[in-house]
C-alpha cells in the first residue's frame, strides 16, 4: 500500500517514476504528513542549498539546475535526515513526523541506495542498545564474532543490490563506508564498555589482529566527511586512542592538573596530527571543545587554558564564533554574575528579561522542549518535588524548541501555571547564553545575581 500511495505521489509530483537521467538538473520532492514545520531546508554539509515551503496538501519540491553528487540533509524542524543525490535524479520522499525515520520512505531515481542508507540507520539504533545490553559483556573473540556477523548480512544485502546495477560507484563507496565504520566503531568503544559491563579493574587483553582495519583508515575522505558513522567512528578512535596513549606514557603527569583538560589536550592533537580534510578537522575540534565546555564544569583557570590551546591548533576554525560565545557563556554564569539579560515571552506574549523575572527573589530556572513528552512530563513531576524542597525559591520554567501556540496548549492540557512559565524564540542566542546543556540544567539566582549556573533538576 505504501508502495502504491508513493507512486501516485511521484506521478503528481515528479510526472513519472523513472529512474532515467537524461540531464544534470535533480528534481527532490515529497509530502509531510503531520508536518512540524512550513517549510524543508535541503543542505550539504553545514550548508544550505536550498529551502521549499510545504503547499496546501503539505508537499514541497526542489528543482535544481545542477549539483555535486554526493550525501545532503533535509531538515524538517526540528528533524532531519540524509538523502543521496545525483545529477540527474527525480527522488520522492513520504514520511510521517509522528514517527519520522521509521515511516520514512524514498522512491524514484535511488531509491535504492536511500532506502538502504535508511535501513542502515535504523538498524543501528536497534544494534547500539543490544551493544551495551549483551555484546559489550562478551568475551573479545566472541564479540568480534557477533559484530563480524551482523557486518557480513549487510554486505550481503548491499552486494544483493549491486548485482542488479541499480547504484552507482560513488553510493557504492558511500554504503560501504556506511557498513564499515558503524561496525569499526562497536571496535572501538569495546575496551571500555567492556571494562565497565564486566566491573574488570583493567583493561581486557585483546587479539592481535583486533584493531587490523585501523591500517586503512583514511583521515581524508571529503565524500565521507557528514556520513554518521564515518563521524562517529572517528570520535570514538581518536577518543580510544588519546586515552591509551596517555596512559601507557603520560603516568601521573597529569595529576597535578585537571584530568579532563589533559586528555581533551591530547585529543586536540591527535587530531591535529592525523586528520586531513579541513571540515572533518573543524567538526572534530568542534565536538572536543563542545565535549570539554559543556559536559565538564571545570575550573575556569583550566577553561582558559583549553580554549588557548584549541585556537592554537585549530585555526580558522569555522565554528570558532560558536565556541567561543560558548565559553564567554560559561565565564558569565559564574556565581556572583548577574543573570544574561535575555529577552523571553510570558504567557500574554509580552516580552520579559531574565533579570527582571529573578529580581527580589530566589529562583530556579529550568528548561524544557515541547519536542519530547516524555521529558517535559518528567521535569514537570521533578518540579512538583522541589515546590515542597525549595519552598523559598520560584520555580521558573523556560520552553525552547517549540512553536508558541503549540507552547501554550501543552500549558493548559497539563494544567500548569502559566504565570511561572516563559517561552524563547532564539533558541541559538539562549543556547550560547545560558549554555544548556543538558536539557535537565538548572540556574539558581538570588536577586538576579547567579548562585549556581550549572545546577541540575534532578540534583537539588
């Protein structure tokens, strides 16, 4: 039926199914069922290419004159996924955005190599949380069986599809490097999940032959650079091996200093000294930093000092404007600051301060995204505690991610005070702000003036 629907859509849409190209220019088109946003943004890389607003039956179509062929994006906001294009290509798409990557469907001129991609991705969401429920426990030999395995049934898919000539030589790569990295990745992550599954005191010896692909990694792949599991797996083995290496050289070094900041050091050169292509190096230095500055509250001495040292390795780094609005973020939250002077909106759609709202009073503000029922139900029953913890402190409660009207029929389905609660449009500017990370964050203020920047909700 889904197969059916899809080829009347592309008849409307596209004129005809078929695969032939007969020129450069690329027609991609679809239909959003549910739709959580007027328009789709297609993207190359951390570039965009193009945007389409969706119609009166929620449909939208890119025509292009001509592209590089190669991996895009298209966003749906606040969702996204990948779509391989051609020159040439006339590709349809339907998805519903209540269930968006499991009814997500291609059809068309590469269908096949989306399609597949797809069933990459999901399969992999299935095969992480099996890697950490039962692989990871395994033994090494047995764990390299198990993941060999569930390897080889995609080859075999992917080689079913080749056969037939239905996907160039350039997807070819692209699903094969897909299929590589996601299992090398598993590799390796496995000594610690392993060590930490096992409650073992070290490190678990591991067959020579354990790590044999790591000879063929190529650290300059641009058609590979916005592949998840290319990404990924380079996280992972730069983060393997700056660990390893410090620890078979570095002895008690770094005692004397933080250890986070020591190792996200090594990171940042190890980088440096193995990747090439420029916008993998960028997105690479970028999650260090953002790894180091959100995720660990260091000493501010300490912060100082990565962020010296992360410019000194990474120059012109295209998100260095990000880092660093992050990191002046974190140097205004310490306690003793006022509280960022960000504009919000309250349930009358009037607009507020943040110093205003906190003045005379002690608050705790927390944030929430109207994306995620089941996260927002969460801190919404947390806040309930707190009322009865924190009988001294207003509990104020901050939406990002959310359409304003759609803001305030979940305040009324649920019943919730409105006059505590505030709704932001710049999700970007309070992001770098007030650093929200993770979504749990807290800031405690007493009289506008920061207590505690980094609190958690679910730690008070």
């Amino acid at each position: 039926m889904i197969r059916i629907l899809l080829s009347t859509c592309v008849a409307l849409l596209v004129g005809c199914s078929s695969t032939k190209k007969d020129s450069d220019s690329v027609l991609f088109a679809g239909e959003i069922v549910n739709p959580t946003s007027d328009q789709v943004i297609l993207l190359k890389g951390g570039s965009k290419i193009d945007s389409a607003k969706l119609d009166d039956k929620n449909r939208f179509k890119f025509k292009l004159s001509s592209i590089e062929n190669g991996l895009y994006h298209f966003n749906i906001a606040p969702e996204h996924q990948y779509v391989y294009l051609e020159k040439g290509d006339s590709l349809m798409v339907r998805l519903n955005t209540i269930y968006f990557d499991e009814s997500l469907v291609f059809s068309g001129s590469n269908e096949e190599t989306n399609n597949f991609l797809l069933d990459l991705f999901l399969a992999t969401e299935i095969e992480d949380s099996d890697m950490y429920s039962e692989y990871y426990k395994l033994e090494p030999k047995e764990f390299l069986a198990k993941i060999n395995a569930l390897k080889q049934e995609k080859v075999n898919k992917l080689n079913e599809l080749n056969t037939e000539n239905l996907i160039s030589n350039q997807a070819i790569k692209l699903l094969t490097g897909s299929i590589d990295y996601t299992y090398n990745r598993y590799k390796e992550i496995y000594p610690f999940r392993h060590k930490r599954r096992t409650a073992e005191e070290n490190f678990h010896d591991l067959p020579k032959d354990f790590y044999k692909y790591r000879s063929s990694i190529n650290y300059d792949d641009h058609t590979l650079t916005y592949l998840r599991p290319y990404y990924d797996f380079m996280k992972a083995h730069l983060g393997n091996l700056s660990y390893m290496t410090c620890m078979d050289n570095c002895g008690d070094l770094h005692e004397n200093n933080s250890k986070q900041l020591h190792y996200k050091k090594h990171k940042l050169h190890l980088i440096d000294s193995l990747v090439v292509e420029k916008e993998l190096r960028d997105n690479l230095f970028r999650n260090v930093a953002f790894d180091y500055l959100l995720k660990k509250n260091d000493a501010p001495e300490n912060t100082e000092i990565f962020i010296k040292e992360f410019k000194k390795v990474s120059k012109n780094n295209m998100h260095l404007e990000e880092i660093e609005n992050l990191y002046q973020g974190i140097v205004n939250l310490q306690p003793t600051n006022m509280i960022p002077n960000l504009s919000v909106l309250n349930f009358e759609n009037e607009p507020k301060t943040l110093t205003e709202i906190a003045s005379d009073k002690k608050v705790l503000f927390y944030f929430w995204s109207g994306t995620n029922r089941k996260q927002y139900l969460n801190i919404f029953k947390r806040i309930d505690i707190l009322k009865e913890k924190k009988p001294d402190h207003e509990l104020i409660g901050i939406n990002i991610k959310t359409d304003y009207d759609q803001w305030k029929n979940i305040l009324t389905t649920l019943g919730v005070d409105p006059s505590l609660q505030y709704h932001s449009n710049d999700f970007k500017e309070l992001t770098e702000k007030l650093v929200l990370y993770p979504i749990n964050k807290a800031i405690i203020t007493d009289n506008a003036v920061i207590v505690d920047g980094f609190s958690n909700i679910y730690k008070n």
